[in-house]
C-alpha cells in the first residue's frame, strides 16, 4: 500500500525513502550480540524500530498539498480521512501524521482488518490508550470499502474514548457517506522539484551541484512523473555521482538517470546472444548479482558458479588466458578505482539478472544454492551489506515473477541448516523481502504463522522466525507478531528466546498485555503450556503501573478475572517449585503497592477457590518469602499476616480481620 521508494547505502538505522516500500532487516539477540552476519548490535525493542522508521521517514517527507487541514482535523478531532491520487504521498502522509503525534502511551500500528486471526474494527480491545492507529484502504475494492466503511463510526468512536488517533487512507475516488465527510481532506503531490531536491539533500549531495543545469532533469519533471519515480530518479542520480560514471557532473548523472529508464532488456539480450561461452556467461550473471563487489569476490563467484552448473572447464593455463580486466570489457562491466566491479551503463545489473530468471529457468535452482553458497565465502571483501544486497537481488527475481512460496521453501531450506551461519541468516533476509513485499506481504505473515504454530522447526528455523517475528512484522502489525511468537513460546524447551521477546513486546502496550493474557486464559488451547507463559505475561507490577493511562490494567474487571484464572491454571498443573518464584514476586509487588495490596492477594486467594491444600500452600510461600520483601522481612511478616486473614474468610474460618486486629500465632497454619 506504500508508494515509493529511495535506497540509501550503508545506513546507521532504519531508512525509510519518504513515500513508499520500507525494507528494513535487524538481526539482534538479547542485549548485545553478534548478528548472523557479523555486526554487533544492541537489542531494540518494536516500539523503537517504529519510531525510528517514522522518524526517518519524516526526514524525507515534503508536505503534500493539504497537510496542513489533515493536521488541524487529527488534532482536533482525532481522525482524518486522507484522499488522492495513487503517488501522491497518501500513504506517507498519513504515517507522518501519526508520527508528529508524540505521545508517552500508546503505540503506532496498522490496522489489517480481514487479514486472519486479525480483530475486526468493532472489536472493543482493538485500540488503546493514546494508539497511532493507520488504516490503509488506498488499494481495497469496492465491497472492501464499504465493508470497512460501515464500522469506521464505532472505530471512531473507541478512538475518542482512549483518547487516540487514527488516520484513515481511503481508496481514490470511493464514495464517503455525509457524516464521515467532514473528516476527510484531499492530498496533491507535492512540488517534484522540492521533492526530488530533497531527495539529493539527504543523499549528501552538495547544493551547489545539484542546482547546476540539467536538460535531463528538467525533461523528466515536466512528465507529471508520480513520486515514486521521482524517488527512483533521485537514487539514479545519486549512484552516477557515487560510481564516478562518466560524463561526471549534475548534468550527466542526470542523462545516466534518464538513460537508466530503457531498463536495457534489447541491449541485454544482444549482449548475451554473441556472449555462448559458459565463462563469459558466468562472469555476466555474477557480476549483475553481486554488482559493486570487488573484484577479486567476482573472480571467485565467478568459478564457484561454474562449478556449481558443472560447466566444462577451460584447459587453457590461466597464464596464457585473458585477464579479469579484458574479460570484464567483453561484457561491458570495469573495475573502478575503489576495485568494485560495475557495468558501464546504470541499472544495466538490473536488467541481465531480469534476462537471466526469465530466460532462463533452469538456471534458478542452481542460482539460488550459488548465492547462498557465496554468502558462505570466507573473504574480506564478502561484507554483511554484499551478502544482503545478493539475497535480497535473488528474493526480488522470486517476487517479481510471483514464485512467493518457492522463495519461502528456500528460507525454510536454509534456516534448518545446522552448520552454517549464514543460511539462517539469509533466511532471515530472504523472509524479510516476503513480509515487506507489496502484494505477498500477507502471504508471507499467514505463512509465518502457520509455521510457528504447527511447522516442525529443524536446525535454527526457530530462531529465523523468532527475528522475523520481532523485527519485521512487530513494527507495523504487533498484534500478529504477538500471536506468532505466542505459538512459538508454546514450543519452546529449555531457553526461551521467544518468551523472552513476547514479554518485551507486550511490554509497549497496556492494551497488547491484557490482549495476550486473554489468550493464555480465557481462550486458551493448549492451557498447560500457557499455564507457564501466564507466569511471565502476568508480572504484577507492569499490571499495577498506569503509565500515562487513567487507570492501571489491573483495575480492569476483565484483568482480573483474567489473572484468577490464569493463577488457577498455574496452581492445578505446574509444580510448586516452578511458579513459587513469580508467586514469591506477586507478594512483594503488594507489600510495595499499598493502593492494591489487598488486590492482589485476594486475587491469589481467589485463585486458590478454597482448596485448602493450595492455600496452605500458598500461604508456606508467602513464609519463605517474608525474608526477601524489599521493606524488609517486617513488611513481609505484614504481608503474610494479612494474606492469613484472607485465607481464613475464604475457608469460613472467621470474618475478615481489620488490619489492627491481633496477629494470630506465627505457627498457625489454615
């Protein structure tokens, strides 16, 4: 549903071009680690990733004509229905409204009603407190619209109760009924000068270049071109000027850009047809996969290609042969001053890996296990950017001819691999294309999903969905990725990776929390295994804690029915040994919450529904637990004394004791 895109080389974060198609590939584990392609990162939460996305996307964005209503309407009405024509920065827009929102509760997310196991825009816990909430209908049809369109008052109005926001992007000259329309505002693109200076600004191109005449440029922009062409011409520009193509100032590289829109296909395939020998096909193919690799990577590419097509070999000594530098002039490609091989003419890789796949379809199986092979090539100039830039060329070709599941088998292939590094890692990747890919983005989720819940997960399968899970779809759709990494904790034995990160995700949202917990209570189907995730999802003191809502979750009737029952759960199918910990954690959070302390020791009670085994087991952990209390081990004696007299009333021993009565004997048991 996005618009454009700009591409940006060596980034220090998330990058966003202003107007479209976001990919963005992190690969963390825990706080600090080692990513599968050798860069040390620190852990980031989803929450964070978004808010650098939408931040860096703002930095590209130049306001649409309309901005300025849309703005006035979501302040004071906290909706705005954007309209207008594909590429004119509806989608971007409506993101960076969102994003100039900054709000200390809340989270921002997309809303994807019909998608499976997504809630419908009626549903009561679809927003929270203080959310940023994108709708983006641009591309729905007919009975979709007005599918959506019949619950937008109600999503509106859950939206005004939690004090949110939401942005709605409706389909380009699609009705809107009387009462909605005062919501809605009309957005025109932008001036393209300003954008495509924009553009060049933040790819660090100096001012005074790019104010130099151009013909070229000037031709283009009266094209009327849409924003998303305006972005790809920006990145043209910029990789001219960065490979020192000749003629080399403003005006050439604007030639090159526009030259570099033939897409090269009938100069390609001439190339190739007097180009028959296995060699110089092999140096071709190689060079438009990793194009920008040095040369010596291309060189040996080159030969693990051959060898991977069991092409017949040359018996010439490599003495007597051509060099790299003549071979690379018969298929029109040269090695710069920086080493790094690239064709002659720009987007020209583009078009020979185009000519490739299609002409060529028995080459695929064999191109994808060369490139992941080259990802394994132990060589100083195989960086973690060039192994990306070849997966990500590969899983374009997949998706470009609309062979999604075949790329998928592929990730399943080398994410449960044992041995190597780098084919976890390139499934990562090669997911990650999926997820953020336009039209398959969904197929990749449902299949991610199915995967987590009921795929048998080989080698490290677990750990590729786990990032994907987190990285990728987490940003944009939490509630998905909260269901899938909800499937894989369920599986999980020994380490819990992705608990772990289910607990971090649930950690920015208030309303995710009371979400998740609902399905490890009250419609759970698997109850043992959540039964162990309910002790981690169910920590008391993010429970007690408003954050900037009016009310803390476990004011909530329904959290607290929620957590009984999850305590029950925990009571009649884990060990003692295992929850006593959390149990122990519950009764200090109350000697520290004097507003809910008796809130949450009689829900512990409750839990208990008069066994007295269960309370006299409970009532042994608060004894062991009086040492630890954070006030002391007096604070815990008081906590205990008092979850005594709850015990009591619950067994119909006596009525409940005010907090002056005399404490009963420190042996007394109930």
């Amino acid at each position: 549903m996005n618009e454009a895109f700009t591409r940006v080389d060596r980034p220090t974060g998330s990058v966003h071009a202003g107007y479209g198609d976001m990919h963005n590939y992190h690969y963390v584990y825990n706080s600090y680690t080692t990513s599968p392609f050798g860069q040390q990162t620190a852990r980031r939460s989803p929450r964070r990733i978004a808010g650098d996305q939408l931040r860096l996307l703002r930095q590209r964005f130049v306001d649409p004509q309309g901005m300025g209503e849309a703005r006035r309407l979501l302040e004071e009405h906290s909706t705005v229905i954007l309209h207008g024509p594909p590429g004119s920065g509806r989608t971007a827009a409506a993101r960076v409204l969102l994003y100039e929102l900054h709000r200390d509760s809340g989270i921002f997310r997309e809303l994807l009603p019909g998608d499976e196991g997504e809630s419908t825009l009626t549903d009561p816990g679809l927003v929270g407190v203080g959310d940023r909430l994108l709708l983006d209908l641009a591309e729905a049809d007919g009975a979709g619209w007005a599918r959506n369109l019949r619950d937008l008052s109600e999503l509106r109005k859950a939206v005004q109760e939690q004090q949110a926001r939401l942005v709605v992007v409706m389909p380009y000259q699609s009705t809107l009924e009387s009462d909605l329309q005062f919501y809605r505002t009309d957005i025109s693109p932008p001036p393209a000068q300003e954008v495509f200076r924009r553009h060049l600004r933040l790819h660090q191109i100096p001012h005074g270049e790019y104010l130099q005449s151009a013909p070229a440029l000037a031709d283009f922009l009266n094209e009327q071109c849409s924003l998303e062409e305006i972005a790809d011409f920006a990145d043209r520009v910029r990789r001219a000027r960065t490979e020192h193509r000749t003629p080399d100032d403003f005006a050439g590289w604007c030639e090159q850009a526009r030259d570099a829109r033939k897409a090269w296909r009938q100069e390609v395939a001439g190339l190739i047809a007097d180009r028959c020998e296995a060699s110089q096909r092999a140096l071709l193919c190689t060079t438009a996969m990793l194009h920008g690799a040095h040369a010596d990577v291309i060189h040996h590419a080159t030969e693990l290609l051959l060898r991977t097509l069991k092409a017949p070999r040359s018996t010439v000594p490599s003495i007597e042969g051509k060099d790299l530098a003549q071979r690379l002039r018969e298929i029109s490609a040269s090695a710069g001053r920086d080493g790094r091989v690239r064709f002659d003419k720009l987007d020209y890789d583009a078009a020979v890996r185009a000519h490739f796949w299609d002409h060529m379809p028995d080459l695929r199986r064999p191109l994808s296990s060369w490139a992941v092979r080259t990802a394994e090539l132990v060589d100083p100039h195989v960086t973690s950017d060039l192994r990306r830039e070849l997966v990500q060329r590969l899983a374009d070709q997949y998706l470009r001819t609309g062979r999604w599941k075949e790329l998928a088998t592929l990730a399943d292939e080398w994410g449960a691999d044992t041995m190597s590094q780098a084919r976890p890692a390139a499934a990562v990747h090669a997911l990650t294309c999926g997820l953020e890919h336009k039209q398959y983005g969904g197929d990749f989720r449902q299949l991610i999903r199915t995967w987590c819940r009921e795929k048998q997960l080989s080698g490290k399968l677990a750990h590729v969905l786990l990032r994907v899970c987190t990285d990728v779809i987490a940003p944009t759709y939490p509630d998905q990725a909260m269901v899938r990494l909800h499937h894989l904790a369920r599986r999980e034995r020994g380490a819990t990776p992705a608990l772990d990160a289910l607990c971090d995700l649930v950690t920015t949202s208030s309303r995710l929390r009371r979400r998740m917990l609902a399905r490890l209570t009250r419609h759970s189907s698997v109850p043992a295994a959540d039964a162990r995730l309910f002790l981690r999802i169910c920590d008391p003191v993010p429970l007690t804690d408003p954050g900037g809502a009016p009310r803390a979750l476990m004011d909530e009737d329904y959290v607290q029915r929620c957590v009984t029952f999850g305590w029950q759960e925990v009571f009649a199918r884990l060990p003692q040994a295992y929850w006593q910990p959390y149990a122990q954690h519950w009764l200090h959070t109350a000697s520290d919450t004097g507003n809910r302390h008796d809130l949450l020791l009689d829900l512990l009670v409750n839990a208990a529904a008069g066994n007295g085994k269960r309370l006299a087991t409970l009532y042994s952990v608060a004894r062991a637990a009086e040492p630890t209390a954070s006030g002391g081990s007096a604070r815990g004696v008081a906590t205990t004394d008092r979850l005594l007299q709850k015990i009591s009333m619950a067994q119909g021993l006596r009525p409940s004791a005010a907090p002056s009565s005399p404490t009963p004997p420190r042996g007394t048991t109930p």
